[in-house]
C-alpha cells in the first residue's frame, strides 16, 4: 500500500514537473504579439524564440555623427528567408532610441510604448518602416539606437518566425571620450542554462514538499 502510494505520488510529480518544464521552455513559443509589443522585448522577440542567422534587422540613413537638432530620414528594415504572406503578418519591430525625436512617416503603423516603438495591427503587414529622428540639443552626448525586428510567417503564433537584433551608438559632433557600442548579443551563456535548471530544480523542490 505505501509503495503503491508512494509510486503514485512520484508520478503526478513527475507529471508537474514536466509540464513545468515544457512551460519553461515553450510557452513563448506559443505567443505572438501583431499588434505591438512593449517592455517584454526590450531584451529581444523571446516569445518567438531565439535569435536567427536567417533574419537581418537593419537601421539604414544613420550618420556618423549628427549636430544639435538635426533632422535624419531613417528606415528600419527587416530582411528574411521567411516568405512574404499576402493579407497576413509580415514582420514586427521593438525599436529603443536613447535620446532625440522619433516620428513615423505613417503614424498607424508603429506606436510608441514604454519608452519604446513598436508596430501596430497595421504595421504588422510589412517589414519595412520609415521615420524621421531629430537629435538632441547636446551634441557633445551620443544616442544609443536598438532594434530588435521580427520576420513572422503569419501562421498566427511564433512557430517558424525568425528574429534579430542590430544595435549602434551614434555620437555627437562635440562629443569626446570612449563611444560605447550597445551589447544586443541574444546567445545564452553556461551561466544562464545553470539559472534556468536551478531554478526548475528548486521548484521540483518545492513541489515535493508540496505534494508530500
């Protein structure tokens, strides 16, 4: 009876654990965000899993210093061996700008959220967006650009959506001392798939106890 009981327990932990496990590893593979995402993508598209060699994010008309209030025409581009869907999500974007003004040349295509811009339900239907930046008045500071774009195959979720970075830092035509580029490197180190199973170790802990 106790080993009877015993087996039973260890098999609904085993269960939990494996869909924690499964949750852990793939519910960001099953969201999808066409109409804009906010703060969540700030580190990347970690709902659409990591990055990919088969998609190029591109910020195209940066100088290579800007002079106090200068007014630059830019285009964000996303490039991919992901096709092209007709009448379906294309493509998104998570775009950070340090410092300056940014205005789309569509105003319903991209929107401003948490301090950042992204696509709308509009501007899903491309991977292509053009926008004006007008610099600050210092222009002994720099202005950090990153972009994480998305080439979605809009089948609705983010199976077989393809996503990358591109980060630069542009200076001021005054500006002195070290440029910091910005890290916009998605691999994960040992260091981070050590914290992931400690932690699903700890909540097996946990869960033991728990059920126990």
């Amino acid at each position: 009876m106790t080993s009877h009981w015993v087996k039973m327990r260890f098999s609904q932990l085993h269960c939990v654990f494996l869909l924690l496990l499964f949750s852990s590893l793939g519910l960001t593979s099953s969201q999808s965000f066409p109409i804009g995402v906010g703060e969540l993508a700030n580190n990347g598209c970690a709902c659409h899993g990591g990055a990919s060699n088969s998609t190029e994010t591109s910020l195209t008309g940066l100088p290579a210093s800007f002079e106090s209030n200068q007014t630059f025409e830019l285009s964000l581009v996303i490039e991919s061996s992901n096709e092209l869907q007709v009448n379906a999500s294309q493509g998104g974007f998570r775009l950070l700008v340090s410092d300056g003004i940014i205005e789309f040349d569509n105003p319903n295509e991209a929107q401003e959220i948490d301090n950042g811009w992204t696509h709308t339900s509009e501007g899903s239907t491309q991977r292509a967006w053009n926008f004006t930046w007008t610099a600050p008045q210092d222009n002994a500071s720099s202005v950090e650009f990153i972009v994480f774009g998305n080439a979605v195959n809009g089948n609705g979720n983010s199976m077989g959506d393809a996503w990358n970075s591109y980060g630069v830092t542009i200076p001021g035509s005054s500006f002195e001392g070290v440029l910091t580029q910005p890290d916009v490197d998605q691999t994960y180190s040992l260091s981070d798939f050590s914290l992931i199973i400690g932690g699903l170790i700890a909540i097996l802990g946990f869960l033991y106890i728990v059920i126990k």
